[in-house]
C-alpha cells in the first residue's frame, strides 16, 4: 500500500504538466487513501484488511476513472497496470480477482452490444478493442508469472518451516543429552561424598525456589538448575579419604536457630541480601527447618 501510495504520488507531476488537473487532483486523493490503508493495517495489524480496502479503492477510483474518461480518456490506460500492480502488491488472490473485473468490465463495453452506453466518455472503438487486447495477455501473463512466483513463494516457505523443526528437534536432543551428561556428572560428585548425598539436587532445588520469588521465567530456572547441579563439580578431582573423613554434627550441633544465626551473620558479606531474605522465606514457608 506505500508502494501504491509512492507510485500515485510520483505520477501527480505528470498529470499537471499535461494540464490534467482533475486526474491529478483524483490521484492526490487516492495517494492520501492509500497512506490511509497502510497507517491503518500498521495500527490493527491485519495485512488482509489493508489489502481488501486498498483494493477496494483502486477498483472504485480507476472505475470511475475510466467510465468517464478522465484526462481526455488517458486516465483509463492505468486499467493496464492493474494486473502487475495489484497481484504482486495487494496478494495474488485479491489481484486476480480486481485484474478479472477490469477485463470484464472491459468486455463488456466492447463485446456485448448496449454495453458502450454506460461509459460517460465517446472512446473510439479502436482504441478500446487495443485496451481489451492488451489487458487480456497482460492479466493471463501476469497470473501466469505470480502464480509461479506464490507457489516458489510457499515452497520456500515450506522449506524454512522443515528445517525450523528439524533445529527445534536437534536442539530438545541436545538438550536432553546436556541434561543426562549433568546428571551423570552430578551423582558421580555425589557417590564420592557419602556425607552430602543429594546435597547437589538439593542446591538445585533452593535454587529454583529463589529464581521463581524472583520471577525468572522457566528458561532461565532450567539454566539455573543445570548450573547448581554442577556447583560442586571440583568434588570428582578431590580424594575421598578427604570427603569422607570421619566425624560428623551432632543433632545439637544441625540446630535450627544456629543455621539462620549463621545465615544473618553473613548478610551483605558472604550473601546477597536480597537473594538471602528470598531464601528464608522460602525455608519458612516449605518448613525446611523443622
């Protein structure tokens, strides 16, 4: 619809020059409805809408224009137009259908008798027996031409949305293989240290539990729970007479209000604060304590 829009305007100069002043007052019109069309499919959002009422106005106006021979009947040669403009600019459905109604109007003034008398303007025979035949191989060339153009259109189409799926598929593979290997990775740390089994899934979890207070969306959790459950990957190069030195708490010693003491005494230091009132608030609320 800009396109038109352009195209209306850059033809206003010619009018004038050839005196045609009604043509290019019609055609300013027109251009302005145009930009109209186009300001009004930016602001719905519906391309079909733009198209249908676009097409609407160009039947309308160059219907007009031919049936009373605007610019001394120069004004019905944009008739030719029709068919290249339309289907390439407007969609290949909606051209066909405005480049058959040109034809038709056109054969009917030419081929069926009285139907000369509805034009406004006394165009020679000769010269519309010439517009009919021209339009004629011009709307079956170009339908011909844009049909192949759409179809080559849809195929290729066809062919981003395949290999789109085929990505998407490679990628959920990947993914899933990404998530086992972590997995594999993170029982391994895990079936070293017998004092902290579960310790990495549990991380995993405190971890998603914050994102989510935070109101990080499902990707990033996802991203965030692979990540926490390698935290302790370092674990697999240490010796396990190390992790597994004898000697543990007491149930005394794994006392609750010790913990959130400990966790406080480490505010703005050796924990974010805001990441660590999310996170009491989350033992609180899943009475992880007690």
């Amino acid at each position: 619809m800009l396109v038109i829009a352009i195209i209306l305007a850059v033809a206003i100069p010619m009018f004038l020059i050839r005196n045609a002043y009604r043509l290019a007052m019609y055609t300013t019109g027109a251009s302005l409805l145009m930009l109209f069309c186009y300001g009004l499919t930016k602001l719905t959002g519906s391309l079909e809408l733009g198209r249908a009422l676009a097409g609407l106005l160009m039947t309308c106006l160059y219907t007009l224009t031919f049936l009373f021979g605007t610019s001394d009947g120069f004004g019905a040669n944009w008739m030719l137009l029709m068919p290249c403009l339309t289907m390439y600019l407007l969609g290949f459905s909606n051209g066909v259908i405005i480049s058959l109604y040109f034809w038709g109007l056109l054969f009917f003034c030419t081929k069926i008798p009285g139907g000369y008398d509805i034009l406004k303007y006394p165009y020679s025979d000769r010269f519309l027996s010439i517009l009919f035949i021209i339009l004629t191989v011009e709307t079956v060339f170009s339908t011909v031409c844009m049909y192949e153009y759409y179809k080559n259109q849809l195929k290729i189409k066809e062919m981003e949305e395949d290999l789109e799926k085929a990505v998407l598929e490679e990628h959920e593979k990947l993914a899933d293989i990404s998530l086992k290997t972590i997995l594999v990775i993170s029982n391994t740390v895990e079936a070293k240290d017998e004092y902290t089994s579960q310790h990495s899934h549990r991380v995993a979890d405190f971890s998603c539990m914050i994102a989510r207070k935070l109101g990080w969306s499902e990707e990033q959790i996802a991203h965030l729970r692979n990540i926490a459950l390698l935290h302790d990957i370092g674990k697999i190069s240490v010796p396990e007479s190390v992790l597994n030195k004898p000697g543990k708490l007491t149930d005394g010693e794994c006392d609750p209000d010790y913990i959130l003491g400990e966790l406080n005494k480490g505010r703005g230091t050796q924990f974010d604060p805001e990441l660590l009132d999310i996170f009491l608030e989350v033992i609180k609320e899943e009475n992880i304590l007690h």
